[in-house]
C-alpha cells in the first residue's frame, strides 16, 4: 500500500505530498531533467551491481577456501565474518569512516564501492557456507580421480552444487547494498550520492521528484526481479546443450554491460569543454538540502563550462564538523550564528569584491549584519524571520495579538500544535514569550526558559516535527506551529486557511550567506558563482523555487506584488526592535543544547 500511494503521487500535478490534484508527468520530466538524480541512479545501481560481482566472487573463494581449513581456523573467521552482520550498521560506518580519514583516503565513488564491497561480503559467505557443508568432503577427490584438473574439479563439480548458494548470497549483496544509506552516508564524498542519500536530502524540504525517482527504482527492481524468476525457465526449456551453453553466457554479458555503461555514464558525464572561461574546473558547494532553483546549476555550467559538485548538510552542526576538519569546499551556505563561529576560528577568507558586479541589487536589510558588518567576507543568499503559522478556521487572531508566543501554552489549543525540533528556535521562542532576549547568557533566564517549554510539552501535548511540518499545515492537521517564514510562504500558497504571525515581543530575524571557505581550492569560480545567483534572474528563480525571501530588492518586490501577493510571510519585518539576530556563544549552545535534551525527555514521558 504505501508503494502504490507513492506510485500514485508521483504522477501528481500539484507539488503536495498527500493530496491529489491531478495528472501529470511533472516530477518524471523534472527527475529526467536533474544531473543530480540520473548521477545517484547510474552512482547507486554501479555500485551496487559492481559490489554484488566482487562480493559474490570473493565470498564465494573465502567459503570453498574455509571449507578445507583447520577447525580452529574456521571458527575464528565464523566469528570475524559474524562481526559486520551483527554490528548496528551506524557502528560499521563510523569505522569505515575513520578508517579513511586514517589513510587519508579521500572519500567519493570509490571509498562507497569499497565499503559496499566489505559488508556484503559476510553475506555472501554465510549464504555459501551451508551449501559446502552439505556436501560430500571425497566429491573433489572423486573429480580428480576421474580426470579433473583441482581447477576442473571446482569449476565443474564443486560450483554448480553451490550455485543455489552463490546465486541467493549475490541477491542479498545486492539488495544490500541498493538498500543502503547508513554507511554510504559516511563513507562517500565529493558530491558523489546514491539514490538514499539523494532522497533523504530531498525529503527534508517537500519535493515530490522523490516519488518519481522511487518508483522508477521499484520498475526496474521489478524488472530484474522478473528477469530473475523467468530467465531459469525459458532457459530449462532449451533442448540443445550449446544454446542452453549460449544463453548462459549470455546473461552474464548482458549485465556485464549494463555495469560498464552505468560506470561510464558515472564517470563520462563531463562539461561542455570549449572554449568557455572556467571549462573543466569543478566548484564544490556546501549548502542545505533543497535550498536552490531547478535550473541554477545547469545555467551556471552552460554559462562558464565549469562542473558544479553540490553536498547538502543537514545542520549547521555537521557542516562545521566538516569543514573544522580540513574538508575542502568552494562556497559554503550556513546561519548566521556560525558564519560567525567560522570568523572567530578564521575558517573564512574575505571576498574580492571586484570580482562582484550585483551587490548593488541587494536590500540594504540584509547588508552590515552583526555577525559581518563589513560585508567582508559574506553575501546574503535567504533571509527571513521564525513564527506561528497557523490554521485562520481554528485559531483566533485576537488570542495571538494578546499572547504572542504564549499561545503556545493556552489550553484552548492542547494537542493541537506542533513545536520544531530545534534547540535554538523552541528557546528563542521561550525566551522571547517570557521577554528575554534570545541571546541571554543569564542562567535563571535561559532555566525560566527550559521551565517555559517543560510547561508547554507536558501540558499542551504537541508534536515535535522538523520539515514535516511544511506539508502538515498546508493540509490543515494543527491549529498553529512554530514555523519559519520561508515554510509559511510555501504553506500559505497552499492552503489560503493559513496564516502567519509574528509576535509583537520580537523573534528571530536569520540570515543564510554565501561564504568562501579559506581552505577553498577555487576561490575565482567561487566569486563567479557568488556573483551569477545575486543577479535578478538568478536570484528571482531561486527564491520563487524555494519559497525563501530573495536579498535581491527588485526579485523580493515583484515577488511580493506577484506569486506571494498577500502572502505576509513573504517579506520579512524589519521594523521591530525586539527582533534579533542570534549571537554565537559556545558556553550557552551547550547548556541549551542540554536542556532542549530534557525537555524532549519529558514530552516522551507526557506522551
């Protein structure tokens, strides 16, 4: 069932993820249209199909080679081979991580490979090993006896009576490893995604691609499936040994084949090499998931013959864990917060601004930020505010305006809200209900804080979501969330219910930026990209794209006088002197970081 709804919504007009608008081949177009996509299918079904062939091979050997080995030797590699198979896989990948950082190896399409090679490997064995125990210790001997070369006899007589083995341990080392997402997160680099990683970042932000890609792999895992169960028949079938022979062969090569064209259409899909000013050269950007315009990447390659390598992150946190430790990206897009943790540890170098020929087009409210006064060393890419959306049939405007962020504790609405599962924001928004600035150091302010939000979650009983909520209050499932403009935006053009307030107490005002790495290894192109998605078509793709208000002052009009007319999230509030910015203190993170740890606590335990 949940394959058919999925099968269903890829076809759906609309970009909702749970109510049907109608037909179209939307999201098929768009997947086929995407580099990123077609990359992770060729990158997952490669390594999965190279992977299951040198796994099945080596697996195999390792069994046959156990099989006459002493007793003690036997039990240790049984309990080495068992290691892997019962280890929790986020184990397995954090070693193979460390194992590469190590040596140094630098991570990508062949440290995936290799992993997916070392952990299906035990399955193939264990499959295999039953198969060799089952048979008769002399059938080697007997082989010889008759003739047989030790290599005839393994080939002709050992093999075939452990085919069943091979033949189940290769389905599981491939289903193994196009299933898997842990490890390949860890281990890969370079930009280089599987279809899991792909759709993992893909679901943090509504985008129903996802559903288009999915069912393509069902078609195809469909399709060998059936190939796999009707093959042997139509082979049986044959009365002649050479056609039966033939076919045999043939198989083989079919999928011998299709690897090679799935390597080659990893490895070959190269840039437009004429006579274009960056052709050949690669950029390498960092930012979050589903945060840029469809056609931003493959313009911007047109344009300058570059190849652009795009990674997301999932937090701030974990782009900073790459970066402190030596990972080398051209452009990075994180917060505020820690563009300022990245100054203060001098992880950034300061742009050329005369490589920079559109800042002039930027709005004066997001120039001379705190965390970069000078402008010296970031561009403003979004910028927005955090606050309630909420549903204008359930929720009255009056109890808003009187309440602010402490509607968040009115039992009118129990049950019927949903908080975001961010330390910073739920503490901002407590702080900010109890008239506190968000960037408090004082510890009973920040304990009211934490006591303002066990209230809430012990008593209101809300759902603690991340990006879920975007499709969830389009179709109307709470009262009111905690809610960043940008979603809203997206919200509000769904479902005209919706609405958007921010409280008179003050709130966030967050600003994501451009920033060049100062370990970059291609700080030019990083300025020309800089540059190329700060001019007004760039810049008015992208923010209609995402729903993010654009930097650009012209693109933010017209789009607030267009596609976002009516749409207050759209344009953020920039004259309430209660709205901050967020100040990076490493000593209040912690403490926050500990008490949101509580509070999450203590709405398992309400619940």
């Amino acid at each position: 069932l949940p394959i058919i709804y999925m099968i269903i919504f890829s076809f759906n007009e609309g970009k909702s993820l749970t109510t049907f608008t109608g037909f179209s081949l939307r999201w098929y177009e768009h997947m086929l249209e995407s580099r990123d996509m077609m990359e992770a299918l060729y990158t997952t079904f490669s390594v999965a199909l190279l992977a299951t062939a040198i796994s099945t091979l080596v697996g195999t050997i390792s069994a046959i080679g156990l099989s006459k080995s002493r007793k003690i030797v036997r039990d240790l590699m049984d309990q080495v081979n068992n290691f892997p198979l019962m280890n929790p896989e986020i184990v397995t990948a954090i070693g193979f991580m460390l194992l590469f950082i190590t040596f140094q190896i630098e991570k990508g399409y062949i440290t995936m490979l290799l992993a997916h090679i070392a952990f299906c490997i035990p399955y193939v064995m264990l499959s295999v090993m039953p198969k060799i125990r089952s048979l008769d210790p002399n059938i080697a001997d007997a082989a010889m006896d008759l003739g047989c070369t030790p290599w005839q006899a393994l080939v002709k007589v050992i093999v075939p009576q452990i085919t069943p083995g091979i033949v189940s341990g290769a389905l599981i080392a491939f289903t193994m490893s196009i299933d898997d997402f842990i490890i390949s997160y860890f281990v890969t680099g370079s930009g280089v995604k599987n279809l899991s990683i792909m759709v993992y970042t893909m679901s943090k932000r509504v985008n129903p691609s996802i559903n288009a890609i999915s069912t393509l792999v069902v078609v195809i895992i469909t399709i060998a499936l059936v190939f796999i169960n009707v093959a042997p028949a139509i082979l049986e079938k044959r009365e002649k040994r050479d056609e039966l022979g033939g076919k045999q062969i043939l198989i083989p090569s079919l999928i011998g084949v299709f690897v090679l064209s799935l390597i080659f259409g990893v490895t070959g899909m190269k840039r437009n090499e004429s006579n274009l000013p960056y052709a050949g050269e690669t950029l390498y950007v960092y930012l979050p998931g589903e945060y840029m315009g469809e056609n931003i990447v493959s313009d911007f390659e047109a344009e300058t013959g570059a190849m652009v390598v795009v990674e997301n992150f999932e937090s701030n946190e974990q782009m900073y864990i790459k970066v402190a430790n030596g990972e080398s990206y051209d452009i990075l897009i994180p917060s505020d917060y820690m563009i300022q943790r990245l100054l203060d540890e001098e992880l950034l170098q300061e742009l050329d601004y005369s490589m920079l020929d559109h800042m002039d087009e930027l709005t004066d409210s997001v120039k001379h930020a705190p965390y970069d006064p000078e402008d010296a060393y970031s561009v403003s890419y979004f910028w927005g505010t955090v606050g309630i959306v909420y549903d204008k049939t359930k929720v009255d405007i009056e109890d808003l305006e009187k309440e602010g962020f402490n509607i968040f504790l009115d039992e009118k609405y129990k049950g019927d809200i949903y908080l975001y599962d961010s330390e910073r924001d739920s503490f901002m928004m407590a702080l900010k209900a109890l008239g506190y600035s968000m960037n408090t150091e004082n510890e009973a302010e920040l304990q009211a804080a934490y006591d303002w939000l066990e209230q809430c979650v012990t008593t209101m009983k809300p759902e603690i979501v991340t990006d879920e909520i975007i499709d969830n209050m389009a179709q109307g499932r709470k009262a009111l969330g905690l809610c960043y403009s940008g979603d809203a935006t997206y919200i509000m053009t769904e479902n005209e219910n919706m609405g958007f307030y921010l409280p008179e107490g003050g709130t966030n005002r967050w600003y994501d930026s451009m920033v060049i790495p100062a370990n970059a290894e291609n700080p030019e192109l990083a300025h020309e990209f800089i540059d190329f998605i700060s001019t007004h078509d760039r810049a008015y793709e992208n923010s209609s794209y995402v729903g993010y208000t654009s930097p650009n002052q012209a693109v933010m009009d017209e789009l607030a006088a267009g596609d976002f007319d009516g749409i207050n999230a759209y344009v953020p509030r920039t004259d309430n002197e209660n709205d901050e910015v967020f100040v990076y203190n490493d000593v209040t993170r912690k403490i926050i970081s500990n008490m949101w740890s509580k509070v999450k606590i203590a709405a398992s335990n309400a619940n």
